[in-house]
C-alpha cells in the first residue's frame, strides 16, 4: 500500500493553514519514500528584492531542485520565506547563494540547484 499523509506529518508545521506574514523560517514533513532518488521543482515567476545601490525593484523568475533524503520543503513556508526578501537590498548573485545555503540547512537534501532569472 502506498504511503499517504499522515497526521504525525504535520507536527512542527507552524505556517501551514496561519496567517501570512513574511518570514525566514523554511518548514519541512517527512519524506516517506527515501529510498528513492526523485527530484522535486518548484518554482515561481514571483520574486522581488531591491537593488542595494539603486534601491530600485529587482524581479526574477526561481526555480528550486532537489532530491530530498529524510525531509520535504513544505511549499507555504517557501513562499514566506521568498515574500521576506520583498524590500531587501541585495544583490542577485548573493540571494541566490543565501537561498542556496538556506534551504540545504533546512532540508539537508542529496542534492539541491537554486536557479535564479532575474529582468
């Protein structure tokens, strides 16, 4: 039988049905099937920051990959987490390795690829 959601999932998921404020907490749930090496992509068209030395608005197209091992991103807190970058000075290089290094510490993935487009 396959593995569904369980309710024991959901401990430790703080954000998940909340309200919506921005924030750099990333959230995860177990991955049932770690034995496998599948990759899961997640992207968004959304993302904004600001120029540090224009203050100017920076918009960029992101696209996450992993393969998880014991833990899953759970998909709220990313976009929080993304949100909490709206008025932040910093440059497109450096958010993107941030983003890199933060979701590694959160999921301790196999494998993790941040790519950001950014106009």
């Amino acid at each position: 039988m396959a593995r569904i959601t369980k309710k024991s999932d959901l401990k430790g998921l703080t954000l998940l049905g909340r309200g919506t404020k921005p924030g750099k907490r990333l959230e995860t749930f177990p991955n049932h099937h770690p034995g496998r090496d599948y990759i899961v992509t997640l992207r968004t068209e959304e993302f904004t920051s600001v120029c540090p030395a224009t203050g100017q608005p920076d918009f960029a197209k992101l696209t996450i990959q992993y393969i998880p091992d014991k833990k899953i991103l759970e998909s709220k807190s990313l976009k929080l987490y993304l949100w909490s970058y709206r008025n932040q000075g910093v440059f497109h290089e450096h958010v993107t390795n941030v983003i890199l290094d933060d979701l590694v510490r959160a999921l301790a993935p196999r494998w993790c690829k941040v790519t950001g487009e950014f106009s």
